[in-house]
C-alpha cells in the first residue's frame, strides 16, 4: 500500500486527538462546575475578555440566568449571551473598537462596591483585546509595538511584562478598578506553566516586576519605540504589586490548561495501540529550532509511538510570507523528517488561529515534500520566508477548524508507526 494510502489513518486519527484536546477545554462543558452559587444579595457583574470570553460566558449564563456585564472578544467568536453585552474587536493587534469596550468596563467597574460581586472570565487573547494604553500613548503606537513585539521572537511571558505597562489595565488593574468589590476570575490558561499573571497580561492579578523590567525587555528584543512610550516607562509605577490590599478581595482560578487537553488526547492515542510519550505542556522556543530538535527524537523512536507536546513557539520574522508557530514547527519538522517513513504529525493552535491566520495549524506525512516537489514549491524558501501557511495550502496540508471558542495554546503530536 502506497504512502498516500497509510497516510489516510494517522491523520484522521492525529485530527482525532486535537478534537478532543479542543473539546476537553470547551467552557460549555468544562466552566459549570468551578462557578459559585449566583450571590443572592448585592449586585452581580459579569465581565472579561479573551478568544474564549464569549463562550465562558455564554457557560455562566446557561447556570445563572441572565446577568448584567461586558465581555470583549475576537471577531468571529461571539456567542448568543441572554443579558451580558457583547463586543467584539481585533486580535493579535489592538483596534479601536477594543479601546473603546475596555474604557467602558473601567467605567462599569467604577459603580460597584463593598457587597458587590464581579465576575471576571479571562482568556488568551485578552491582552489584545483588553486595550487601555498608558500616558499618552496613542492606539497606533501602541499597534506598532504590539506588532514589533510580536515579530520579535519573544516569550510570551516577556511581551506581557511590556504589554502591562503600557497599559490601564493589565497587571492587576482591572481588579483594582473594582475595589472594595468581591471579584472572582475564571481563566482558561494558554501560557506556558498556567501563571495566572500571564494570562491576558494578568488583569486581575499583580506583577512585581516595575517599569524598568520592560524598557529592559525592549532593549533586549531592540524594539524601538516612541516618546509617549518612553514617557510611560519612565513616570511612576501604575502596574498594580501583588501585596497591595485593593487584591486582597480577589481570588484567581485557573480551571482549564494545556495539560488537560493534552492528556484527554493522549487517551484517544494508547486506545488506537500507541504509546504517548508527553513531551510537555509548556514548551518554549523557536519553532523551527524546537521541530528540529523533536524530528531527531521521532527518528530515533520505535513505533508505535505518539510524541506529545505543549506550550507556545515563537517565530522570528525574517521574511514576508504568512505563516504561524505551528505551521512553522510543521514545514521545518517536514524538512528535518526528509520523509522518513511511517512518522505523520501534527501541530495547531487550539484556538484554531495559527499566528494572526485564519488557519488552526498543518499536518504532514512522508509524501509531503513529494507532493510539493509536484507542485512546484520549495519548502526550504518557505521557511526562509516564514510562508508556511502558502506552502501549506499549495500541498493541501492546512488544518482549518474555525473558531474554536476555547484556547489552551499549541497541539503537536508526532505519530511513528513503522
């Protein structure tokens, strides 16, 4: 039997297992149980931001009733809420309508007090969509470091010490804002190691780290940046300590991460005879340096044998092309491979959106680099010009879900079957 037709097997049963890491962090099924009883006295306020905002709250209202509250979202995310006001705005990179809903909340959370309860449903995603710059830092600029940011290789922890201060909101802020208020935040991790002050830049939890951390950070990745930045970084400290007694009322919760999923996963691959091997759920690094280092793994492994893993990649941008952490992990772990036989894999954003496409990741298999060489493409320029997702539609190798509505961060499986 000829490759293409092996290759049928691993990948719906590679599809399988990112299903049902997806479904395992859906907030429909997963949020009900970690919700309180509804307070039966004082106001309730149901508030947050994220890819999976929408769908946390769309949870909370299926348990409570309707509620009063905002929620901020990516576009293409929303969900039918019965009394929660919906926005929705842009990701990875802030926009106007973002700025505006996150001025609102501040506003909204300025009319709750001692008896009160606030709800807080955060999810990646929010540091973008939770948009309230510092000083006097104008949404373009704040765009233009978001991107540099982005383009710049960093860790995810590192851009979100920048983000928050260069903002009103994050690092514990919009749970100051609520103050004297009870509030309780709900979170759906997609950080490495689940660090609730990661998550969304940490809005409702404070940050030790002060403004020279950032301009550090910046220097660091040579993000130039504008005056009102510099400004912003240099006036006195608005990210919120974690002693600070405007805390004190606060409790964060992370109920769902990446190693949930993964392992629901894992079960899927040891019930169709494979030994899973979990890598990590917190895997940081260049994506196409970390798919290197996990091809030779994958050629020294006997099968059958799944390689499992999480976290977050990062892509340095060289070239102009459109690809995402995933799709880059994949072409890169493709070329390493050299088509070696019986090793498929597999690798997406949970949220279904790889880097700032519409596209959840790519899989390959042995044929893969047959099938471009067919096609005319030229996978090694791909990766020199971080096209994956172009190289990835010219040999039919994307994964697309759509919106997800969830988001617990990278899927990557590496299927050996001799």
């Amino acid at each position: 039997m000829d490759d293409a037709m092996n290759a049928a097997q691993p990948a719906e049963l590679l599809r399988k297992m990112f299903d049902r890491a997806v479904e395992m962090a859906d907030p429909m099924r997963s949020l009900a149980q970690h919700l309180p009883d509804r307070p039966a006295t004082g106001r309730v306020l149901v508030i947050g931001a994220g890819k999976a905002s929408a769908r946390m709250a769309e949870a909370v209202e299926a348990v409570w009733g309707p509620c009063e509250g905002l929620i901020i979202t990516r576009y293409g995310y929303e969900r039918p809420l019965q009394g929660i006001e919906l926005v929705s705005a842009a990701h990875p990179v802030p926009d106007a309508a973002g700025v505006a809903a996150t001025g609102r909340m501040l506003d909204m959370l300025q009319t709750v007090g001692e008896g009160d309860f606030v709800l807080a449903l955060i999810s990646g995603g929010a540091s973008a969509l939770l948009c309230a710059p510092a000083g006097e830092i104008t949404l373009a600029e704040k765009q233009a470091v978001n991107q540099a940011l982005l383009a710049s290789g960093a860790p995810i922890g590192e851009m979100n010490i920048v983000r928050k201060h260069l903002s009103r909101v994050k690092g514990g802020q919009l749970a100051a804002a609520a103050w004297p208020a009870r509030m309780l935040a709900l979170m759906i991790s997609d950080v490495p190691g689940d660090d609730p002050a990661l998550i969304g830049s940490g809005p409702t939890v404070g940050d030790p780290n002060g403004p020279e951390t950032a301009r550090d950070l910046l220097d660091r990745w040579n993000i130039a940046v504008p005056v009102s930045v510099k400004a912003a970084l240099t006036g006195s400290n608005r990210v919120i300590p974690p002693e600070d007694a405007r805390l004190g009322a606060v409790i964060n919760r992370v109920y769902a991460a990446p190693r949930m999923s993964l392992e629901a996963a894992a079960e899927l691959g040891r019930a169709a005879g494979y030994e899973v091997e979990l890598l990590g759920d917190a895997i940081e690094g260049e994506a196409r340096e970390i798919a290197r280092a996990h091809a030779g793994m994958a050629l020294q492994s006997s099968g059958p044998k799944i390689l499992l893993s999480g976290g977050e990649l990062t892509v340095t941008r060289r070239g102009d092309g459109i690809g995402g952490p995933n799709a880059e992990y994949a072409l890169a772990l493709a070329l390493a491979l050299d088509g070696a036989k019986g090793i498929h894999a597999m690798a997406c954003d949970t949220d279904g959106v790889d880097g700032a496409a519409e596209i959840a990741g790519a899989w390959v298999g042995p044929q893969i680099l047959e099938q471009a060489r067919k096609a005319g493409c030229d996978p090694g320029k791909a990766l020199d010009t971080n096209d994956a997702h172009g190289f990835f539609e010219a040999v039919g190798g994307q994964v697309i879900t759509g919106p997800t509505l969830t988001n617990v961060n990278d899927f990557r499986a590496i299927l050996i079957d001799p």
